[in-house]
C-alpha cells in the first residue's frame, strides 16, 4: 500500500457493525442480484489527492462483509468458521467503477474466541450447502490475517459468530 497517494479512511467513520449501511447495500443487491444483503464496511482507503492518481487507478477502496446471512461451522477439532459473503468496491479516476465478491471466513477458537480471518474468490451462483470438513479445516488452516482484539474486524468476528446459525457439515 502507497502510503504516500493513499490513507485509510479511521473506521470510527463508519456505523457499528451492527448496523449495515443501506445506499451500500442496495447498490450491492442491484450489482450482485442478492436482494438480502446487509453490508457493513470493514476497511476503506482513499487517495491523499485524487488529481495525483493517474487515470484508470484507485482514488477510493473499500470492503463490506454481509451481516445478513453468516453461517457457522464447527469443525471436529473444536475450532469454528463463519462463512459471510464479501465484497470489494473501487472508485477510478476517470474510468469506471468495479467489484468484485468474495466469501468471508472467520476462524474462532472452541470458545467463540476471534483468531483470524481469510477470504477466497467464489462464483456469484455458487451453491455454499455441502461443503465439507476437509475444505474448511483448509480454509481455517490457510487463514493469514489476524484479528487484533479491539479492531473493527474483530468486532464484527463476534457480530457474526452471535448472529449465525450453526450449519451441519
């Protein structure tokens, strides 16, 4: 990250994470075809001055994770996921708009304590019944982002594990 033509907008610029934010949500729903989501932003960057981005790049990032739907897991050894749908937005300097969606994993310890999380590309259509232990003890195993206790994803780690419902495997 080019700190120098970038910064991170603080997230106490944002609603709690309980509470999604609605202009973002329809916009997403349109975009994505789910007329359920409910999306709460994680993280946003913007550039310092947008004149000095060159055309075609970022002025304005940001990630949303659905509040609407998580599902969790719990795998044989203890350990727990919830599976969130995500989402990433750029705003471009004379061009267009883009996004992409992705799957969100939070991974717990057995007693519901915040770890790490992951995310991974998936297919708008794609069915999330079914998945087995193997894959998710993979995704739980692979995870390379820590929850910091007191961090805005941290927070909505334990949003989500209150409010999904425990799916078999």
């Amino acid at each position: 990250a080019d700190d120098t033509l970038y910064h991170n907008i603080p997230a106490n610029k944002f609603p709690p994470v309980d509470q999604p934010m609605p202009m973002l949500s329809e916009m997403f729903r349109g975009m994505m075809g789910i007329p359920w989501l409910q999306l709460v932003v994680t993280e946003s960057r913007e550039a310092n001055d947008e004149t000095a981005i060159q055309t075609g790049y970022p002025t304005r990032w940001f990630r949303v994770v659905d509040t609407a739907r998580p599902t969790r897991y719990r795998l044989y050894d203890g350990r727990q996921l919830v599976m969130s749908i995500a989402g990433e937005g750029v705003h471009k300097q004379n061009a267009t708009k883009s996004f992409a969606d992705d799957l969100n994993f939070y991974i717990y310890d057995a007693e519901g304590t915040p770890l790490m999380r992951t995310d991974m590309f998936h297919l708008p259509d794609m069915p999330y019944q079914g998945i087995s232990e193997k894959a998710l003890r993979a995704i739980a195993d692979a995870a390379q982002i820590p929850l910091s206790e007191g961090s805005r994803d941290y927070a909505l780690a334990q949003y989500l594990l209150q409010k999904a419902e425990l799916t078999d495997i």
